[in-house]
C-alpha cells in the first residue's frame, strides 16, 4: 500500500517517516492514526508505516504537555476544536451494543530520562454519529506504565484479566466542556520497561458502569494507545497495537481521512 505524507510529517528515506511537528499525524496500517500529539515539540519516527513509533527526541519538560499516541475512530484536535478520525470505519457504537473488545499493547519506557504514563485513553460521548468538538460523556484511561509519577492510588482494587488495578474517578472540566474521567492504574510492574498484554476491555467498561461512571446508553468513540509526557520521554516506543472492537457492525470512526 502507497501512504501519503500528511502535513508535517517527512519519509525517512528507508520507507517509513519521521516528524517533529506538533500535532502532526500519519495514517498507518489498519486504518489507524499515529499523532505526535501535544503543547511542547516531540519527534516521532516509524521504520515503516505499521502500528508503531519510537519518540526519537523531547523537548517536553511540563506536566501533561505531550501524548504521543495511536489510535483508532477518533480522537479530539484542539487545533480546530473538532475530531480527526481515522479512515474506513463506520459511525461509533453504543456501549450497550459493544458485544468485544480485545485489545493487545507491547510497548517500551526508557529506564531514565522520562516522567509520566504509558496508557489506554478511551472516549465515550452521549450522543451518537460523528463526534463533534470534545466528547461530553466519559475517558477511560488504563495506566499500565508509569515512571516518576509515585506509587499508584485510588479509592479501589479491581482485579481485571488477571491485573490488579486502583480504580478512581471526578468530573473533569477544561476549556468549557466537562466529562467524567476514570482511571484505573496497574498496581504492580507498572515501572517495568517492556511491557506486553492482551486485555479484554470490555470488564473495564462494565466496572465503570457498576461504579456509576459510565452510562451503556454512551458511545464509544475513540480507542487511543500512547504515553502522557511530563518531562523527556525520548526513547517511549509502542511495538505494537491492536483493538478489535465489534457489535452488530464493526467500529469504529465516523470521518473518511483524508490522509492516504
């Protein structure tokens, strides 16, 4: 397959690409998006244009200020307060519909050099069809690496495909929208360098809804692999992802991109 380069994104001459500029994104294999996502400069390169990136330079030295990620169906850009979706998917599905997600992650965090997560960021909106602006529902995200962030935390244990997890949950409000934020962070190895699982997601979603956090009659908008930076981050590697998410239809998406 012939991949075009999107804006700010360069080929590295070996078949795959390399880019420095924020918010930059490419299209790669299975209909997904890799996006150098974030506030301060990251630079992002993949030997070809499979599900994975290496972060080969930071200059991230803020809390929260860069999440380097991949992902399917959509995800929000506050360049232009809307979504960027990821090609060939149909409109998202309602959570009481979803009848399989199962998702694998192998990813790697440098040993130094690098503060913050290696996560899942889930997004469900309250209404159906292509979203619009950010979702207004609920974020599910799934720690399973952390690096200089201390031990984890949270008002419950959870123990899900084998994983023990500290579950915790308020309502967040930034730029004049508000949804519920859940998190659940793994409980051990979660500073483990190499880390690889194959999750069942739907477990999450039903805990949630047990706690009152999240609605089934919600949409599933958004399925997102990456690592929220603090501070360096140079040498974060995904090797990989997959997340087959299925109902009546499969999922996920809304926009054809243009990208390829």
């Amino acid at each position: 397959m012939t991949y075009a380069l999107a804006a700010g994104v360069s080929g590295n001459g070996s078949g795959g690409w390399t880019t420095c500029t924020t918010d930059a994104h490419a299209d790669v294999s299975n209909q997904m998006i890799v996006r150098n996502n974030g506030s301060q400069q990251m630079c992002l390169s993949s030997p070809d244009y499979g599900d994975h990136f290496t972060v080969t330079q930071s200059s991230v030295d803020s809390s929260w200020a860069g999440f380097p990620n991949i992902y399917t169906g959509c995800e929000y850009d506050g360049a232009d307060s809307n979504q960027l979706c990821s090609s060939g998917h149909g409109t998202p599905l309602r959570l009481s519909s979803v009848s399989k997600d199962q998702s694998s992650i192998s990813y790697h965090m440098p040993s130094s050099g690098f503060t913050g997560n290696s996560t899942y960021d889930l997004w469900f909106n309250r209404s159906g069809g292509t979203p619009h602006g950010r979702d207004n529902g609920a974020e599910i995200m799934i720690w399973l690496g952390s690096d200089g962030l201390g031990a984890p935390y949270g008002s419950r244990k959870v123990k899900i495909d084998g994983i023990w997890f500290a579950y915790d949950f308020w309502s967040t409000t930034h730029s004049g929208g508000s949804w519920n934020y859940i998190r659940y962070w793994r409980l051990s190895g979660y500073n483990d360098a190499d880390t690889s699982v194959n999750l069942n997601l739907l477990p999450f979603f039903r805990d949630a809804e047990s706690a009152g956090s999240l609605s089934s009659s919600w949409y599933l908008t958004g399925s997102e692999y990456g690592f929220e930076v603090c501070d360096g981050g140079a040498g974060l590697k995904v090797n990989n992802f997959t997340d087959t998410i299925e109902g009546p239809r499969r999922y996920l998406g809304g926009l054809q991109h243009k990208g390829k």
